[in-house]
C-alpha cells in the first residue's frame, strides 16, 4: 500500500497500524460513546426547559 500523506510504502501484506483497531473502535462508539453522549444531551435539554419553566415561563398551560 501506499502512504500517499507521507510518501511511504507499507510493506505488502501489512495493513496500516490503525485499521487492525477500526471496527472495535467503530463497535465502541456506536453502542457505548454515542448512546451516552444522546443521554445526556437529552437530560440537558430537559434541564434547560425546566429551568426556563421556573424562571421566565412558568409551568405549560
């Protein structure tokens, strides 16, 4: 393969050191980073809201 960014050659039959871990990486995001990460956007959102409620809104009618 070849390095085009750096201008090397991999050795045949080697694959780049990064894509051995790509799809445990992949897995990881999908299934653990990005459920977290929509969690607590959402707990965020709804604290928002509910601050706002208190403060300026007041409860929805």
């Amino acid at each position: 393969m070849n390095n085009q960014a750096s201008g090397r050659t991999a050795p045949s039959g080697a694959e780049p050191s990064g894509r051995k871990n790509e799809w445990p990486r992949f897995l990881l995001l999908a299934f653990v980073g990005l459920p977290i990460t929509m969690t607590l956007a959402i707990a965020a959102y709804g604290f928002v809201v509910w601050f706002l409620q208190i403060l300026f809104f007041g409860p929805p009618s």
